[in-house]
C-alpha cells in the first residue's frame, strides 16, 4: 500500500537552514545537510528545500549545496525557490535535485510549467502555491504570501496540472505559523479537483493534525518545518501514532 | 574493486545513482562510450523522464545494440527498466526488447505519477529477503509476467521488478529508497 508521507521543509538562506513564523521573523534553525541527514535517519520519506533568498548570483551556491545534499542524503528531495526558467531547474536537477518547486514564476508565466515538464517530465515538476482564504474565496498569493493577486486557488492548481505540474505542494497562509491545523476543507477540495499527488503545508503543530489530515482527506503528503526542527513532533513517534491508528506509513 | 559503469545519456538522475553507489564504497564511471559499457563488470542503465525522447537518444548515441548484447549483470532503474521493454505507450515506441513485456498507463482514476513509498513484494533474484518500502516516481508500469521478481500494488497488481538472464530492473529508484534501495544495489553487485 502507498503510504502516507511525511515531510520536513527546510527553509534555507545563505547556506543555513531558518524557518519564519507566518513567514516573517526568521530563527536559525541548523546546518542543512546536517538537518537532512537526521531526517533521513530518523523516517523522513521526503524533504522539500526552499531558498527564500535565491538571486542570480546565489543559485551557484544553492546548487553546490544541493550536490551536497544529494551526495549524503538517500532518500528523495525537491528544491525550490527563485526557479524562473528550464536553466534555473536544469542547475539544480543537474546538481541532484529530485524535483523542482516552482511558485511565482509559474504564475506569472504559466508556460514555465509545461517548459519544465517537456524538458524534464511532469514527474519532477512541483507547483507550490500559497493561498488565502479572502472574502472573494481562497486566492493565490506571490513572494511568501505579501502579495495577493485575484487568482481563484481551485481554477490555479487545475489549470496547473494540465500545463505539466505532477505534483501540487499547498500552503495556507492562513494557517502557516499557527500550529492550529491543516486548511482541511481547502486540502480536500484542491486533492478532488487534480489526479497528481497533493503535499498538504501550513499548520501542523501537534500529532493529531496529521491524523485529521490523512483521516478527513485524501492528501497523500503532510509537510512541516518548525515542529520538526524545534523537536516538537518527533517524525518516529508520529509515525508511531498514525500507523496505530491504521494510517499507512513507512517505518524505518 | 568492481568496474561499474552507469550509462550517462543526459538522463536526469545519474548523479544521484552515482552518489548512492559512492556512499557504499564505489567509485562508477558515468559515460556513454560504448566500448567503456561493454567493458564494465557492472551497467546501470539509469533513467527519468519521458520514454520517447530516452529512446530516441540511446538510438542517437549508438546505444540499443551495445545495450542489448552486454553479458555482464545490467541495472534498469525505472525509466531504464521501462526501455529495456519490447514497447512503452508513453510515446508508443518501441524499446531495446530484452524484457518481454509492454509498458502501460495506469488508469486514469489514479493519482498519477504514482510517487512515494511502497511494498516490495513477492520478492526473488536480486529482491530476494527484501522487506518493507521502495521510492517509487512513474506513471507507466510493467504487467506481472514471468520475469518478475517483485511485485508492487498500485490501483493494480504490477512488476516493481523484473530479472531474465544477466539483466534486472527496478521500477523503483534504489538510490532514493534509503538502506532498503542499498540493500537491493549491494544484491545487484553480487550477481
């Protein structure tokens, strides 16, 4: 049976591992590979790394530490963060990467996705999209969530899957940094609406939402940062409590 | 030491099955030089992507024959093991045919790609005593048939991996499926 996974993000700026609370105050939170290795060790099944500072001049640098992460980490990985072009993925492919996440790049030129997964196939081809649930109904948000734009979330990610994305990785900004849940309801949805794999983000901050997660909906993935990084759930126990309670997970 | 060769045809995961065979202690040599592949002691044939355009560049470098008459132990991985197929109906071409088999696309009520971990199976050859999970990334599949080694449930029954004569493949990707995919590779390299 497939199972459900589990997986830490790691966000990174100038080679160090920090995580932002509603993505604004950033804590320093470790060495990346590091980090990555104790994941692997410890049952992660993924792990997603975002360069929230990525310029032109930085992304030789993020792909010497993705050939890093490659190099000492067994399990697969996505990278993500200033990817703007099929050059920008090819680096980071290249360097060992499993598979590219592309946010606003894609919504501010849509054919990047089907550049990507004619070039590389849609199997290495996350969209990740950050969404607020607005009075006009949940909107795609760019740069980290500053800035909204008039993009329904649900037309978004269907309009995604057709240009090539093979993966959606969904983050509600509402939820983001509040340790209360997953968007449950949104998840649901936005999984109904595609046939690729949908990563669940923003909210985890205690055991029990990954059960509500993979018991109310049929997301396959649950990504998280902070609770992992600061030890608050530990990946071997939860996933102790979610096979005990009939929940398909790996062991290790 | 063991003279291992992964075939590098610009297919996007030969670093990563490089590194998975340099954290056991080896040291393979990526090329595409078809007197290097008949020389190894080993081949891994690694590959991602779309089946079409892999083909049309092992046809391109040369490759189809080197690859079909090598007789040292041979390691498809994933799209590697779907090309050593007769056809693939990503992009109905045909393949270099040394598994007698067909890949196919698995149903539509599915979530595809098929991506994250699952059961091995059913397990012999070189999955023999293998327990537990394997990374898997595909939206084709290989029927069960008489070459099959290992069997994986998704939607359907199918090969998670298949063995005939001095070749093997794993639709699964070994060097991303933790100490489980090292397992597998070390029972590859005492063929």
């Amino acid at each position: 049976m497939l199972r459900k996974r589990i997986i830490p993000c790691l966000d990174i700026k100038d080679g160090r591992t920090v995580k932002g609370v509603n993505f604004v105050d950033l804590q320093d939170a470790g060495d990346p590979i590091e980090l990555a290795k104790k994941y692997s060790d410890i049952g992660a099944d993924e792990l997603v790394f975002l360069d929230i500072t990525a310029t032109h001049e930085k992304r030789k640098t993020l792909a010497k530490l993705v050939e890093r992460i490659a190099r000492n980490v067994s399990i697969p990985f996505t990278v993500g963060g200033g990817v703007r072009s099929v050059e920008d993925a090819d680096v980071l492919l290249h360097a060992g990467a499993d598979k590219i996440a592309v946010n606003s790049a894609a919504v501010k030129r849509p054919e990047l996705l089907t550049e990507l997964a004619d070039k590389f196939g849609n199997q290495c081809v996350v969209l990740s999209v950050d969404a607020k649930n607005t009075e006009d109904g949940w909107k795609v948000h760019l740069v980290g969530g500053r800035e909204r734009t008039d993009i329904d979330l649900f037309d978004w990610v269907k309009k995604a899957e057709q240009l090539g994305a093979g993966e959606i990785l969904f983050t509600s900004m509402d939820h983001d940094g509040t340790k209360g849940g997953f968007a449950l309801e949104a998840l649901q949805k936005v999984d109904e609406l595609v046939s690729i794999p949908v990563i669940a983000s923003g909210g985890a901050g205690k055991e029990e939402h990954f059960s509500d997660l993979f018991q109310q909906t049929e997301i396959s993935a649950a990504l998280a940062a902070s609770v992992f990084h600061f030890q608050t759930i530990e990946i071997p126990e939860l996933k102790h409590k979610l096979a005990q309670e009939n929940i398909p997970v790996r062991t290790v | 030491m063991k003279n291992i060769v992964i075939i590098d045809y610009g297919a996007g995961n030969v670093k990563s099955v490089n590194f998975a065979f340099q954290r056991l202690g080896y040291n393979p040599v990526l090329t595409d030089d078809p007197k290097t592949i008949k020389t190894a002691d080993y081949v891994v044939f690694p590959g991602v992507g779309h089946a079409k355009a892999a083909m049309e560049t092992i046809e391109a470098k040369g490759l189809s024959e080197v690859i079909r008459n090598l007789k040292q132990p041979v390691l498809g991985v994933c799209l590697g093991m779907q090309l050593m197929c007769r056809f693939s109906e990503e992009g109905d071409v045909n393949g270099l045919g040394i598994f007698d088999m067909d890949v196919k696309k698995f149903d539509d009520q599915l979530k595809v790609p098929h991506m994250g971990w699952n059961d091995v199976l059913d397990c012999s050859s070189i999955m023999k005593g293998v327990t537990g999970q394997t990374y898997f990334v595909h939206s084709y599949y290989v029927p069960i048939n008489q070459e099959t080694i290992a069997s994986c449930e998704y939607g359907i029954k199918f090969s998670a991996s298949l063995a005939k004569d001095n070749f093997f493949g794993c639709q699964f990707h070994p060097e991303k499926s933790g100490k489980v995919g090292e397992e597998i590779i070390l029972n590859f390299l005492n063929q």
